[in-house]
C-alpha cells in the first residue's frame, strides 16, 4: 500500500510539470488611444504607429528619456570638414528578425527606398541626402547637398529605422509584417483591436526580459484608466488629468508625468486685421494669464511657456517673455490707438469695434477648447470681443492652411512637436516666410533678420553655434510676439506597480525594450 502511494505520487507530481511551465511567460500590455495606421517606419506619420516601430526596428542613433542621441545600430561616426559627407561605423554580428545581415548595404538599401519617393516620410530626407554609399561591409557615408546641421537628430525619427532588406527586395507589405533588427518581432494584428510583438532571442543586445509585448487598442480615456486599475492593462497612455489624483492614490498603480515636446500656442495673423499691429499683439500676450490656465483647466497637465520651443527640444533658450498684466494690456493698446469710447466694454477705433475671430480644434488637444474659453474671457478682461469658432478637424486645418489672400482667420489655437527633437524642425516650418499657409506659417509671419537665422541655423555644424543663433531667433520670434504661446505638454502615464524598466520619451511614446514584471 505504502509502495502504491509512493507511485501514485510520483505520477501526480510528473502530470503537474507537464501541465504547469516552469517559468510563467512574461506579459506586458500597453493600452493604446488610437489604433496605428501602419508598421512601414518610412511610411507613416502617426505617433501610435511609430511607438511600435521604435520596438521592431532600430536607427543608427536615437534618443535616450532626456533627448539626447545616443548611438544604436552604429558604433562612432564622423562628419567631414565641409560638412557635407558623414561616415557611420557600424555594429558587426547584428541579425534582422529574418535572419538576414545588417550591414552597409542593408543601411543604403532601407534609405535609397525613402530617396527613391513615394513615401509619406520621403521629403524628411531628400532635401537632406543627395546619395547614400556602403563605402565597406560595415562603413556607410551619407552624402549631402550642402551641411545640414540636424542631420543627427533628422536620423533619429522614426523614419530612419533600417528595415530588413529581404522585405525591400521581395516588395512585400512592410506595413503589415515588418521586420527589423529590434529586442521584439513581429507576431499578429488583430485589427481593431492589438499588436502582438514577441522577444527576438537572437537581439544583439541581449534577448528582452518580456516574452511577448502586446499593444491594445482602447479608445476611450475612462476605459484605459478602469482597465488600468482592474489589471487587464500593465500600462495606459495618455490618461486623462480628471482620473490623475485617483489613480496616485491607488498602491498598486504608479503614475508618471513626463515632459514632451509638445508646445500649444495661439497664432495671430501677422499680415491682417487688427492683429496686424505688434502692439495689439503684445497686448493680447499680456492680457493671457497662462499659469492659471495650467493650473486650473489643464490640473498641471501643461507648464507655461515663452517661447516656441519645449525645454526638452535641443536648441531651446530661456527668453523673457510676457507675463500676465492686464493694465499693460490695456496701455498697449491705448497706444495703438484703441479706446472705449462709448462705455459698451469693447475697445474701438475710427468707429470700428476691436473685434476678433479665435479658431479652436474640439476635443484634439488636451481641454482646447476650455483653453480656447479662458483666453476669449482674457482678452474681454480688456476690452477685445473675441468669438470662437470651431469646426471639424480636416477642415479646420484645411482653413487655416489657406493662402493669405483667401485667409481671413485672425487667431487659432494649435499644437506643434517636433518628431526630430531638433529647433530646426520647430522655427523653419513655422516661423520662415518661406513656409506662409498653404504650409506650416499659419499666421504669416515674416522677419529677414529671423529667416536668415534660421538658414544660418540649418547649415550650421558647430552644435555651440547653433545654440546661439536658434537663442537669437527666439528673442526675435518672441519680441515680434507673432504667437501668444500658451504651454507645453505633460505626457502622462499609468502602469501597475511590478512594471519595472519602463521608459517614457518626450516624443510621446511609452518604450518597453527593457522592461519586466516583478511581482
């Protein structure tokens, strides 16, 4: 009997590590807003989508959680005196998720497709590289056209990640079923609702402590918050201010607030209408009182802000700009001319009321239109009759991007980050006369003295003298107060308390190459 049980035992135990693993696979969860459009690195402009490229492919360079670049498929590089010629050495023993080599011709390859156009991301680069050349197995040279300041921080978008070779050269659908050289590889898409990504053991940083890491799509801010705090997320993204004290007092859940590079401002017509006047436009700049906009409508969710750039983005200055005083408001706009001359509240000239139209998106930046509220009251405060006006958002785009001629819009509230990380990508679209409506100059902007800096600032290599010259724009840019630029974004993130090695990018976007549970 005794021996019957010692047997019987045995075969329990023996059935319980069949059925049971040794290890339990390790499973990370991130919950999405927005469903990607698309895993093709080149071919895509939306930040879910890039958030999950960053994970399959990797660049030469990227950025670490403070901006700065830091080497990934290239060892070293180099640039020619002249500028014009950069030379990357690049890691040896690196292997595509398809087994296929990385190398030089696998680095010309993935950019001659970008150069050839046709891609979304296309006209990032062949401004910028004239030609492309495996100079050896592991040396390639980028050429350009002329010195390109930003090259290095142009290379980190995500447009820049290599993509297997064997996907160019079989024509398959890289938007699809990519392939690249990083920690996590293609599994399945589930359209609608997630991404599957699984640990690729041959990485050659070592394989990911996640065996599978999956991205799930959940549209609406109170469900990623209840599905965070029921466990079926390990992260959420993007989580409403609303839900943010609730969350922090919950043990189980870490909340982190991670600056981006996100700047929301309001632009002014500098070409017509009463915003015309750099007076009047100063005024309204005074008029704003933006740290109680932060404070009270967006609960700390956006930092005041006097320039165009973030303080993350490489070339930002601290430039004086203009604080909340509404009695040098109404000095400035005295002296402009306009008064109060029948007692109805609204400032007039020449028997015209100061009168101005304020467009605002609903619902595409964090509160904007509340935003849009606050600073329609502001500008009451001294004598302006602002009126909102709001519309969906192709069209609201579509209006601000018309010409000068056609365009009759005298303020808009709007968002800009720049996915290079670089002043360049913020002040040349923004700011060049080069770049008026239909580009990204919305509100006319023009200033030789600024668009030579900005020029200079392109060409320039030196990153000292960049700095120097992108600080004398802003002081320009800000003194011609053609923006009254309001904050810049907080990223906010939610996980349970076991995520340990996660990363928060100012680029707005959750990286999870090093992360693991620890329960």
């Amino acid at each position: 009997m005794k021996r019957y049980l010692i047997v019987l035992l045995c075969l329990t135990f023996a059935i319980f590590l069949m059925v049971s693993p040794a290890t339990a696979a390790m499973k990370l969860t991130i919950g999405q807003g927005v469903e990607p459009v698309a895993l093709d690195p080149a071919n895509v402009t939306d930040n879910p989508s890039e958030e999950v490229c960053h994970h399959i492919y990797e660049g030469l360079v990227g950025f670490d959680e403070d901006m700065n670049i830091i080497p990934k498929l290239a060892t070293d590089w180099s640039v020619s005196q002249d500028g014009k010629t950069w030379t990357f050495h690049l890691k040896k023993g690196v292997k595509f998720h398809s087994g296929a080599a990385f190398n030089a011709q696998a680095v010309k390859k993935s950019f001659d497709r970008i150069l050839a156009g046709g891609l979304k991301r296309s006209s990032l680069y062949q401004p910028v590289i004239s030609k492309v050349n495996a100079v050896d197995e592991y040396t390639v040279q980028f050429v350009l056209p002329q010195p390109f300041g930003p090259f290095l921080h142009t290379l980190c978008h995500t447009a820049g990640l290599i993509v297997d070779p064997t996907l160019i050269d079989a024509k398959a659908d890289i938007g699809r079923k990519p392939s690249g050289t990083g920690p996590f590889k293609f599994k399945d898409w589930a359209v609608g609702d997630q991404i599957r990504l699984t640990a690729f053991d041959g990485y050659h940083g070592g394989r990911p402590k996640l065996d599978e890491l999956v991205f799930k799509v959940v549209p609406e801010d109170t469900s990623r918050t209840m599905m965070l705090e029921t466990g079926e997320l390990d992260v959420a993204e993007r989580l409403s201010p609303f839900d943010i004290e609730r969350l922090k007092a919950n043990k189980d859940i870490v909340v982190k607030i991670a600056p981006s590079l996100r700047v929301i401002y309001i632009g002014m017509n500098c070409q017509k209408g009463v915003t015309k006047d750099v007076l009047v436009r100063r005024a309204f700049n005074y008029a704003v009182d933006k740290k109680a906009i932060c404070d009270n409508i967006l609960k700390g969710m956006g930092v005041p802000l006097d320039t165009p750039l973030a303080p993350k983005t490489n070339g930002y200055a601290e430039v004086k700009g203009y604080s909340y005083n509404p009695q040098k408001a109404k000095e400035l706009l005295a002296e402009a001319g306009w008064k109060d001359t029948n007692g109805d509240g609204i400032l007039d000239k020449n028997g015209k009321k100061l009168s101005v139209n304020l467009m605002t998106p609903h619902g595409r930046y964090l509160m904007d239109y509340k935003v849009a509220e606050a600073v329609q009251a502001y500008l009451k405060d001294i004598g302006v009759d602002a009126k909102l006006v709001t519309m969906e958002w192709g069209s609201y785009l579509a209006t601000l991007s018309k010409p000068l001629e056609e365009n009759n819009v005298d303020m808009y509230l709007l968002g800009w980050s720049p996915s290079t990380g670089d002043a360049d990508w913020v002040l040349r679209p923004l700011f060049h006369s080069s770049n008026w409506s239909p580009n990204d100059n919305n509100n006319f902007y023009k200033n030789p003295e600024v668009d030579k800096l900005i020029e200079e600032g392109m060409s320039a290599v030196d990153p000292e003298k960049r700095k120097e010259i992108y600080r004398k724009a802003q002081e320009l840019i800000v003194q011609d107060a053609s923006w009254i630029t309001l904050y810049w974004m907080n990223n906010v993130t939610g996980y349970r308390n076991y995520v340990k090695g996660l990363k928060i990018i100012p680029l707005e976007m959750t990286f999870a190459h090093q992360a693991y549970i620890e329960r």
